[in-house]
C-alpha cells in the first residue's frame, strides 16, 4: 500500500521529461480537432515510452528487492518474498553454512532481473540519458 501512489524520484522523472516534449506539437494536435485523451495516447505516450520503461524497471526493481516491507507485513511463511526466503535459508543453515548453495540461490533469484533489464536494455538506457548532454 505504501507504494501505491509512487515515488517521489518518478513523480519528478516523469515531470521532467514531461517538460521537454514541445508545445507546439500538442498546440497543432489540438487545432487538427484531436481531443485530449487522443493527444495523450498517440502523441505523448509515444514520446515518454523511454521514461514510462525506466520508471517500470526501476519500480520493478524495487519491489523485487524490498526485504523489511513483507518482513513487517507478512506473516505467512508460504507468501513471504524470495529475500525473505533467502534469509530464512541462510539462518537455518548458519551451522554447517555452505556457501555454493547460497550463491547459486542468489543467481537464482536475481536472474529475472537480469532478464527483464536485457529484453528492455535499449528503452531502459535511452530513458536513463534524458536530459543529459549528447
């Protein structure tokens, strides 16, 4: 729930980006007799697609991420995220620790990470130079 209304780093990505794309463009857009709703879905999505998947990746990341949230909220041990798990996996094998199992969990459970970054490595990286100099 607390991650809801977003974060405050999107909020102020997004609004920059958003800032950038010219007036002038939405200004003939509306003169051609297109409403708003028409201008946002064929014009300015299209625009913000680099950023929309830069926010997507990282909020993706994230939540995939985040130990102490479902740390605190839940308590069912059968819905408890992957770090949780992980966790749970090394205190319960502290004694006779081997630490080949626990890295080969880690890459597992990293590697839909790895994926997601690869299948949008082109969006991901053109959303992340926004604003900066070519």
């Amino acid at each position: 729930m607390p991650a809801l209304f977003g974060s405050a780093f999107y909020t102020f990505l997004l609004r920059q980006f958003l800032l950038q794309i010219p007036k002038d463009l939405l200004d003939a857009a509306r003169m051609d007799g297109a409403s708003e709703w028409r201008i946002l879905w064929t014009i300015v999505f299209p625009q913000a697609r680099a950023a929309l998947v830069t926010v997507g990746i990282f909020a993706a990341v994230g939540a995939w991420n985040d130990f102490l949230g479902p740390l605190i909220y839940l308590q069912d041990q059968s819905v408890q995220t992957l770090s949780i798990g992980l966790q749970v996996f090394r205190l319960n094998n502290s004694q006779d620790f081997q630490f080949n199992q626990l890295m080969a969990a880690s890459v597992l459970i990293i590697l839909p990470l790895v994926i997601l970054f690869f299948v949008f490595q082109r969006t991901f990286l053109k959303g992340v130079q926004i604003g900066s100099f070519k």
